[in-house]
C-alpha cells in the first residue's frame, strides 16, 4: 500500500467521524492540488504519458478488487429506489472496466496539448506573437454514480497538465476510492505527485459546497457531471467558472427524404442503446411528408423494444399503444425508456421546435437530402449537431478524445465534448529583438 492510499485511508475516517473539520480538510485538499498543478504544469510530456499508460495498467491489475469494491456499493443501495438507468450507470463489469483502462491509454497516447502554438503572426514592428496552450490549473469534478468518470477526469486532467480534486456519488464511493488508488500508483511511479488526483475523502454533501466555494482561490474551474439537481445546484452556487449541460433534451429529426431503414436504425440506437446517457434522444420529430410511410414503423419498433411512446395526435393515430403527450413531455429528459414523438409540417417546423425545447446539446437528421441536412446542422444551435448519425455519439471517446470529462452546452470556452484540449487555456508569448513602444 502507497503512503498516498494510507492518507486517504486516513482521510475518509477523520472527515467522517469529524464534520467540524470539514472546511479545513477541504482547504488542505485546494492547497495540495494548487502545488500539485505547479509541478504537473511543468511535467514533461513522455513522463505524463507513462504515468498515465502505468494507470492503465493499474486498473487492469486491480480489477478485481475495483469489481468488489463496485459489487460493496451495489450491495449498499440494493434497499434504494433507484432507477434501472441508474444501477445501469453505477455498475462495473469486467469489460466496462477494460474499456476504463483503454480510454485512459488512448487519452495517454494523444497528443500533449500543453505548449503547443494555437497561432503565430508577426507585427510591422518586428515582433513574432504566439498564442500557446497552457493548463488551467486545479479543476473540481463533481459527479454521481458514474464511477467510470473517475478515470476519464483523473486521466484527460494529467494529460492537459491540470491537478484534478474528485467528488464522486455517495454510491459510488467505494469503486471511486478503488479506481483513484490506481491513478495514484500510476503518477507515483513516474515521479508525478499524487495531489495531482485527489479524491474528496467523505461522503458528506457539506463537501460539494466547500468546493464550490472555491476553496479560497484554489480551483479554477468546477465540471458537474449528473442529474439535473446536482447541475442546477453547481450552476447556482459555484463561485469559479463552471463547465456543464444541465439537461440532454436530444432530438431526432426525420426528414421527407429519409431512408427508412437507416432511420429506424438511427431512431432505435439513439433511445434505446442506453436509455440514461445525455446523448440518448428524447424526442423523435416526424416530417409529416414521410409520416404515412415511416412513422407507423419507427413507432411499432420503439414499442416492441420496450419503450414508452407519448405521442401527439398524428403519433396517437398510427398506433394505438400511444401515450398522449402533454406540453410537458416535449422539455422532458426522461433517461429511461419513454420517448415523445410529434409530427412536424416540414424542417423549418422541426428546427423550431428544437430552438423552443431543447437544451443545445444533441440533435440529429436523418435525410438523403444534403441541402436540408446542411441548413438545419447550420441553424441548430446545439453543441453537437449530426446528420444521418445516432445522438449516442455525443462522447469524448467516440469523438476521439479518448474520453471526456462532460459535456459542456454553454458557448463559453469549452462546448461538446470536453476532452484535452478544451481543458486549457492559453497565454501570449511575444518574442522582440529590442523593440520599445514609441
């Protein structure tokens, strides 16, 4: 056991049985992770590559005891009402934590963004200006269920140079503090230091507060990843920049010109391959043009896979199994098995629809005709806009970047997926050879 796991050890029990001295231990926390990012800053690239590819390996080692850990916090909530798509997110097998331990050797094997030249241009005067990447500084994820994000943030904030402090979900605490150990081995073998990655020592919810304050200067920036409770609370509280979505009311439009075959593909891959991801649709838009060859269709194959169509009055006609839809239905984001269906006369009519309930994350067309595919990814306003493509691609991996630590729908710095190179910021460096300004 590392001298890094000891101290955490420590930690869980002094905040537990300790709420006075919560504030401190959260102070302690900023203050190692403001030190931690200094050095991470100035780490070289191959260092921050092998610590993280040794992370990886870490995981792999320790799965076992990673699987028992999540098995201890599955076993904890089995007396929870809580929803399927929520056990869904809370779980771990063998393969999820495989796929854990190659995302955090694809974010090691990107490229370091850190120093590189964003721009160049040379002035009258002589002067060369360059615009360089360089990290934040000290970042706060706060998350819920989703053990695997602490890899994903621990990994991609390493690779970007940015000391990261974690507070997962009270139910996933155990395969959290599991999963941190092993990023901690990984940074400890490379000479990195372990406050790099720090993981909130408590499950007291005091905690999210203290991090949100700031902890006296010391983060830059908080990233919640969860319910819209927990982002709704980051966004009102949080006294440093935040990146989030606070909901992922996704669309998918199916245009007169659509295939029908690759639409039902789409439509069904997008709802029902995981039913609780932001990127899953909400809402399927029919354009009444294709409505009397494609919509029955798409509707009967929703519902035999199992899930809940709220329709409106055109949905409600095709099939009789048909929930009526309320208003309310259109801005909901179930992250289940439900999805609202409505008939739109045309895609000016599918845009604005999106434009009035959707929340500038995720939306798709699907449509053989590329001038109307090329207006409404033009005039949808969302972070992430697809054609002829399932709304489940809204990811870090899928993009590439090897993972993400969220998605980001503001229009501010980060947008979309937030991988590597959305988690820095940049300077100017202005090279002269003498020159004064008259």
């Amino acid at each position: 056991m590392t001298a890094a796991m000891d101290a955490a050890r420590t930690n869980v029990r002094t905040a537990e049985s300790d709420p006075a001295g919560l504030s401190a231990q959260m102070q302690d926390l900023g203050r190692r992770a403001r030190v931690a990012a200094r050095a991470l800053a100035l780490a070289e690239p191959a260092r921050k590559t092998a610590a993280l590819k040794a992370a990886a390996q870490a995981i792999r080692d320790n799965a076992s005891a990673i699987l028992r850990a999540n098995a201890e916090d599955i076993a904890a909530t089995a007396s929870d009402k809580l929803t399927d798509a929520f056990r869904d997110r809370l779980s771990l097998d063998q393969k999820r934590v495989s796929g854990m331990a190659d995302g955090v050797d694809v974010v090691a094997a990107l490229p370091d963004p850190v120093g590189s030249v964003m721009a160049s241009w040379d002035r009258p005067n002589g002067l060369k200006i360059e615009r360089v990447r360089t990290p934040i500084g000290v970042i706060a994820v706060i998350y819920e269920s989703r053990p695997n994000v602490t890899a994903d943030a621990g990994s991609l904030c390493v690779k970007a140079g940015n000391a990261v402090i974690l507070r997962g979900g009270s139910e996933s605490f155990r395969s959290s503090r599991a999963i941190h150990r092993a990023l901690t081995l990984g940074l400890e073998s490379q000479g990195l230091p372990a406050d790099a990655i720090q993981l909130v020592p408590t499950r007291d919810r005091a905690a999210v507060g203290e991090l949100l304050s700031g902890l006296g200067g010391a983060i830059d920036v908080v990233v919640p990843r969860g319910g819209k409770a927990l982002v709704g609370r980051v966004e009102a509280e949080a006294r440093v920049p935040v990146f989030a979505h606070l909901e992922g009311i996704c669309h998918v439009y199916v245009h007169s010109a659509a295939d029908l075959e690759m639409a039902k593909q789409i439509v069904l891959n997008a709802k029902m391959r995981r039913t609780g991801v932001c990127g899953a649709a909400e809402t399927l838009l029919v354009d009444r043009a294709a409505a009397a060859t494609h919509l029955k269709s798409l509707v009967e194959m929703l519902i035999e896979a199992g899930c809940e169509i709220r329709g409106d009055d055109a949905t409600r006609a095709a099939d009789k199994r048909v929930v009526a839809a309320t208003e309310q239905d259109w801005s909901t984001e179930y992250l289940d098995a439900i999805l609202s269906v409505r008939v739109v006369d045309g895609l000016d009519a599918a845009i604005d629809h999106i434009a009035r309930y959707g929340t500038n994350h995720t939306d798709s067309i699907v449509t053989a005709d590329t001038k109307a595919a090329a207006k409404f990814l033009s005039e949808v306003d969302s972070a992430i806009v697809l054609h002829n493509a399932s709304t489940q691609f809204a990811d870090g991996g899928e993009f590439g970047f090897g993972a993400e630590i969220g998605i980001a729908t503001g229009r501010l710095h980060a947008r979309g997926p937030v991988g590597v190179e959305q988690l820095t910021s940049f300077k100017y460096r202005v090279l002269g050879t003498g020159q004064t300004r008259p």
